[in-house]
C-alpha cells in the first residue's frame, strides 16, 4: 500500500455534525451528459442537498396539492427533525448464518428467560421510583405544615378564630414562597437540565410506542428530572398529579433496564441481545403498564392501558410480561409504602392514589339517566378543557419559547395557584364542625373559623390532591356548601388548563379527577335538593361519576380507565355507570374536539400513525405519495462514494439495486432492479471496522463483521477518516443488506400503504415498477401527512424544516 494512504484526505461526520469531508469539493470530472450542471449523473449528490434545503419551509413554497378532495393545511404541519425507530429485523447473511450455529437453541431460551428477568426487575425499580416521589412529597407536606405554617397559625391564633391583619398575609406569604421554591426547582431541572421531562410524559411515550424516535425521551436525565421534578411540581401546590409522570418514568426505567447500561460509559453489557429498537419498545411497553399499576395499585389497568393508549404493536406473549411488571410492581410499592407509614404487611395499600373504599354502594335503575348527563358534562368540559389548553399551549409555541420566559411563567402560576386558595378561603365562609371530611392541612384549615370548626375550602384547596378526591367521595352530607364545590370546581379548572404544559413535570389525571368530583358532587347536592324524598341518595357516587366523566372527557379513555378507577376504589359495584360515563363522555366529547393528548402530539408536529387510515384517499396511490429523489447504491460500491453520500445526505436508509443509470426523461437517475436496502448504521460501522477489500488486492483490509458489531452504533459520535486508497477501496454490501425489503407497486392506495406501515412497523416502503425497478421510497412522514377533517374531507400537511 502507498505512502498516500496512511494520510487521511477526507473525514466523513455524519448529519447530525457540521463539517463535511474535503472529498466534496475536489474538483470532477463531468460529462457531457450530466443530470445537473453541478453534480455527477450518477451520485446525485448536489440535487439530493439542495433538495433538502428547499424542501417546504413554513408557509411558504407549499407543494400542489395532488389529485382528489384535499386540501393543503398551512397552519399545520409535521416536523422533519423527528425520525422513525427501526422496528424491521434486518434478515441478512449474518442473521441467518447465526441459526445455523452450535447452541442456537440453547441460546433463545436465554433470551427468553431474560425477557422475564428484564420484566422483573422493571417492575422492582418502577415501584421503587413511584416510592420515592410519595415520600418525597409526604415529607414535603409534613416540612411545610409542621414546621413552617403551624408555627405562623399558632401566633396568629387569638382563641375565637384567626383571621385579618398582618398576621394572616405572613401566612399567606410564607406558603406562597415555599410553594414557588419548590416550583422554580422543577422548571430550573427541566429547562436546563432536560426539556423532555416537561408534562405528563404520556404523549411522549404514545409516539415511541408508535415507532417515532424522540432524543432522550427514555433516557436516564429524563428519568431522573421526572422522579424529582413531579416530586416538587407536586408539593410546590401547582394543579399536577405524579401520576402521569409515573408512566413516563416506567417507560423510561423499561428502556433503560432492556439495554443492560445506564450511561454509554457505564456499560456492565447485560441484555446485549435487547439492544435494539424492536425489543426496546416492548420493554418500554411493560414499563408503563408498572407505571399505572405503581400509581393507582392497579396492574390490570395498566396493561390495558399500555394496550388501549400506549402500544401501537403486541402479542400475547408481551401482554403477559407487561401484566408480570404490573403486578411486580404494584405489590413492590404497596409492601414498601405499608411499612414506611407504620402499616406494615397491609396489601391492601392503594398505590400513589387511595380513594377509598364506599360505604354506600346502592344505585336504582331510575339513577342511570342521571349518570348518563353527568358523562354529558364531562364530555363538555374536557372537550372545553382541551380546547383550553391547545390555545395556550399554541401561544406558549410562539410566545413564551425564552429559557428564563417560561421559568417565569412557570413561578407565576406557583404564585397565583396559592394566591387563589387563600382568596376564596377569605371570601368563602364554609365553616363546618370537625369531624369526617377534615384533611392533613392541620392549622391551616382553621382559618377564618372558630375553635371546634374547620374550613372547608382550605380542606380541599391545601391537602393533598389525592386526600381532596377521597374526601369529596366520602366525606358525609353537608361536608361541603354548593357554593364552595361551584367556586373550587371553576377556580381549579382553570388553573389546571393553565397548568398543563408548563415547563415542569405535571399530569393531568388527578387534576381532572379532582375538578370532576367537585362538580359531580355539586351534581349529587342538586338530585339530593330536587328529590327530598328519595332515599339513597349520596353525593359521593355523583362525585365518583363526576371524576370519571371529567378524566374521560379529557383523556377519552375507556376499557382501561374503567380498570383503573374499579381497581382504585377496590369496588365493582359501579362498574356499570362508571362504563357507561366514560363511552358517554368520549363520544360527547369527540364531537368537539380530539383528545389532549392527541393533541399535544398535533401541536409537537410529530408524525403518528393513528389507528385507522385516512378515508377518501383510495385515488392517492404511491406515486403520489412517494419520494422519487432518493440516493441509491449498488451492492459492490466503490468507499469514497459511500463517504462521500454519508456527509451529503441524512437519510438512514439506502436502496441497493443492480445498476445505476442516466434517465433519457428524467433528471434524476434510472435504478435498475431493487435487491435489498442497508441502513446508516451499518455502513458507518462497515467504514469504522474498514470492511473493505483494497484495489488490486484480495482479502478484508480490516476485521471480519459480526452481528454485535452493529449493536450500539452512535451516528452523532461516529467519525470515519479515510486515505486516498480507503476510498479507491471497494465495498460488498451483500452480505449486510436486507435482501427482502417490503415494497408497493405504483398504482398502490394510500390506504393499503398506511395500513403496511401500521400494521408491520415500517420505517421504509419501496415502490418499484413492473419490472421490480426502484422508482422511489415512502417514509412515516410522507404516509402521516395525510388527515381526515370531521367531516371526512382529506387534508394534506406539508413537512416543515423549521419549528416554531
């Protein structure tokens, strides 16, 4: 080999890094012949770049709209950062060659006995996460009250009832700066620290289920910032359940335990086998089924949570693994949790949310129509609710995008939500005898009350948000004035739309439960006075019904809320209404709007594949939909072509075809015959091991690959310098291809291909001709930009470089 060769004269840094190799700009040779008076006929480099670059930028330059009843939305649109996972097992020579093997056998039972394993400890450290955000927030609440409040009540206290003055704004300002203290540390971790954290979680973890790949959304800063920061978001007073939060850290705890590492430099190489996009997902599945059952103590819930909102993809044998992590993980938080509040051995223990258990669990027929309106209201209001929270959530996109912008909206919402208790505490007088219904809020319940009595707006505005709902489902008749259950519903409501999708980590669940179990018992006080004299009548079941309307209405869940919230009040006798409710308040509400999380994945842009695809679009075939300028290679490529297309391209996935040639009709290449496709990964791999035979010579230049070898390739770290002879170089692609890749006619629907990439997981679709001849390549974005409208027009969205 010459000196040359030793000296590297191009370095390749893949999309995600700036510079680009110097081979680009060497001067060429062009033909006569060329496709573009910039580039070489046959690479295509240059058109393939400023394709990019031009490629639909925000309401402007949007494509034609093709032919049928579509219109082109330029208000919304999908967002070209976010890429899918790789669900596609690559079934290459090397796949196959590992079965035939010595011990092939006795290795799947490994890996089956692993999943298990993985399963396991899933649950373990799920439970282990939901116990230290509850003893993070009770020994918060036990700090503010004991310590700080009951002191400042104390001095305050003048033997008839406390109230006015000095004494009572040093109150109020005290639990106002504890508050926002423990708020600005949940926003400061998520704005600097990891952004992904922000809200409840749950959308983000419905995309990766989907197969959309979001940076860090299950990494370990992300879990971290959610266990700390819903623990401060939660005692800092804001309108936020740890609920929420959970499921996204057992996702997160799923991902992490599957890919046997904590950090890249923290590798022990457990779960090797597991380190791929495909097992990933179903891990992340089980562990937001441990979620659900860690907050609510309840494992079926959440596996048909995982199922019915979550998992885009499942199997039998994953539903009985996601149901392992469940109940390991319920039962690992309830014996701990039982013992630490000195009630050791106590199963029974209700997970992060105990509602209690009703006393009175009689209803008549004639109370049916009754829940029926209370599943009317609550699709109203959630539909109200999220229609809310888009609007300021869109004027959040555009407005409030500054670091220190949100940090102080974030402190302002802190400020205002104590502000707000201690206002109507002062003007709502519901001063009720001591008894059932009285909350942890000690001294401050005392407010404004003589001795013997307590507030009742301070019981539900200062407790614990979880002590709230079960107080306002069992507390007994006259616990609470109509006046006080109207004013808490409509002042929580809107702080918990304003709330959602501050920069910190907050769910929606108990919120909602809470403001429906206000005005559900507001609902019940209303039958109570409308039928004096019919006996059975209790608030708390309407507050139940109230709960369930306005989370479903919200959420629009169905089988797996009904579970849940079955499984929270340790009760199936309300089984039938709370069913009834919840089909009532989703089909109210879908009237209206789509749910909140639906639409929090609308205003992110990201390209989620619903469950059904896009009516009137059997005339929108794949030649429509397809992108014609892709880069192609052949199996036998020369390594400064395959560098060279790495740094001008982004793409993460290459068609190998027969032969490349120039178009007599087209100004893009004419590829031959398609034979497989191979991914980014692995030629960067390929280049990084120099799986290259040199020109002239026979034999590997480097080392012989392996199936590990493509395991844990990093495209934002990787980096592939290359001598003169490197890139004369030769490389065969076969043995690493996948050589059956799925792929469409021309004349293919829309909706054939929309249920392709749904149904198996696609990340790629090719379409080829008659002749099996490569004439373009569908992604994830170019299916999902296609939506129905209510009234089942179609609309096409247009992909955007740009986020605003």
């Amino acid at each position: 080999m010459s000196e040359t060769s030793n000296q590297p004269r191009s370095t390749f840094y893949n999309s995600a890094s700036t510079p680009i190799g110097s081979n680009l700009s060497r001067q060429r040779t062009l033909s006569s012949s060329s496709i573009d008076p910039y580039e070489d006929p046959v690479v295509g480099l240059e058109r393939v770049t400023q394709t990019q670059v031009r490629r639909r930028p925000r309401r402007n330059d949007i494509s034609e709209a093709v032919e049928g009843r579509r219109d082109i939305e330029e208000d919304h649109a999908l967002s070209s950062k976010f890429e899918s996972l790789n669900y596609e097992i690559c079934e290459n020579q090397l796949y196959r060659d590992a079965e035939s093997k010595s011990g092939h056998q006795l290795n799947l039972r490994r890996i089956q006995l692993n999943r298990w394993i993985a399963c396991f400890l899933i649950g373990i450290c799920t439970a282990l996460a939901g116990i230290v955000i509850d003893i993070l927030v009770h020994t918060s609440a036990d700090f503010k009250f004991h310590y700080i409040l009951q002191t400042l009540v104390d001095r305050c206290d003048n033997g008839e009832a406390i109230a006015g003055g000095g004494c009572m704004w040093l109150v109020q300002l005290a639990w106002m700066a504890y508050n926002c203290s423990m708020v600005f540390l949940a926003a400061c971790l998520v704005i600097f620290w990891s952004p992904i954290a922000a809200g409840s979680g749950i959308p983000q973890i419905k995309c990766f289920l989907n197969g959309i790949h979001i940076p860090e959304v299950v990494g370990l800063k992300t879990l971290v910032v959610k266990v700390f920061g819903v623990s401060a978001a939660v005692a800092g007073g804001l309108c936020a359940g740890k609920e929420g939060p959970m499921i996204h850290s057992g996702g997160a705890i799923g991902a992490g335990i599957s890919q046997g590492k904590l950090h890249k430099k923290l590798d022990p190489g457990f779960f090797k086998e597991f380190r791929n996009d495909r097992e990933k997902r179903d891990f992340v599945s089980a562990g937001a089924a441990a979620g659900v059952a860690a907050a609510f103590g309840s494992p079926i819930g959440g596996v048909l949570f995982a199922i019915e909102e979550g998992a885009s993809f499942w199997n039998q044998a994953l539903t009985w693994r996601m149901f392992f992590s469940a109940m390991i993980s319920s039962f690992t938080l309830n014996a701990t949790l039982t013992y630490y509040f000195k009630q050791g051995g106590l199963l029974s223990w209700n997970g992060l949310a105990n509602f209690g258990v009703f006393e009175d669990k009689s209803y008549t027929i004639w109370e049916i129509p009754l829940f029926l309106m209370v599943g009317v209201i609550g699709g109203c209001t959630g539909a109200l609710f999220n229609s809310l929270n888009y609007r300021i959530s869109e004027f959040r996109k555009k407005f409030v995008s500054n670091k220190w912008q949100r940090l102080v909206e974030a402190l302002l919402v802190a400020a205002v939500s104590a502000f707000t208790g201690f206002v109507t505490l002062f003007v709502v007088d519901d001063c009720v005898p001591l008894g059932l219904g009285m909350n942890r809020t000690e001294g401050l319940n005392r407010l404004y009350c003589k001795k013997g009595e307590y507030s009742a707006v301070a019981n539900l505005f200062f407790a614990n948000p979880e002590e709230s709902v079960k107080s306002l489902f069992h507390s007994p008749i006259g616990s609470f004035k109509p006046t006080t259950l109207l004013i808490f519903a409509i002042e929580y409501f809107v702080l918990s739309v304003w709330t959602f999708g501050l920069a910190v980590p907050s769910g929606v669940f108990i919120p909602a439960l809470l403001t429906g179990a206000a005005w559900g018992r507001l609902f019940g006080l209303g039958v109570e006075w409308l039928f004096p004299n019919v006996a059975g009548i209790d608030p708390g079941k309407y507050a139940l019904m109230g709960a369930a309307a306005q989370l479903g209405g919200v959420v629009r869940m169905t089988i797996s809320l009904t579970a849940i919230i079955l499984e929270a009040t340790k009760d199936m006798t309300f089984g039938l209404p709370i069913m009834l409710v919840l089909m009532i308040a989703k089909w109210v509400g879908d009237f209206f709007s789509e749910g909140l999380y639906d639409l929090c994945i609308e205003l992110s842009e990201v390209p989620l594949l619903g469950w059904n695809a896009p009516k009137m679009a059997r005339n929108i075939t794949a030649s429509k939909v397809m992108r014609s300028d892709l880069v192609a290679m052949e199996k036998r490529v020369r390594v400064g072509r395959v560098v060279e297309i790495l740094a001008a391209t982004s793409h993460h996935a290459f068609p190998l075809v027969d032969r490349i040639d120039e178009s007599d009709t087209s100004r893009l290449p004419d590829y031959g015959r398609l034979e497989g496709y191979i991914l980014r990964t692995q030629l960067v791999a390929l280049l990084k091991k120099r799986a290259f035979v040199g020109e002239g010579e026979e034999g590997l230049m480097g080392e012989m690959m392996s199936e590990q070898d493509f395991i844990d390739v990093d495209l934002r770290e990787e980096k592939v310098e290359m001598g003169a002879a490197d890139e004369m170089a030769m490389m065969d692609l076969a043995p690493y291809m996948h050589s059956h890749p799925h792929r469409v006619p021309l004349n293919a629907s829309l909706p054939f291909i929309y249920r392709l990439f749904r149904g198996l997981g696609l990340r790629y679709l090719m379409v080829v001709n008659e002749d099996n001849r490569l004439r373009g390549i569908i992604t994830r974005k170019d299916v999902a930009r296609f939506k129905n409208t209510k009234g089942f027009a179609l609309r096409e969205l247009f992909i955007s470089d740009h986020q605003f």
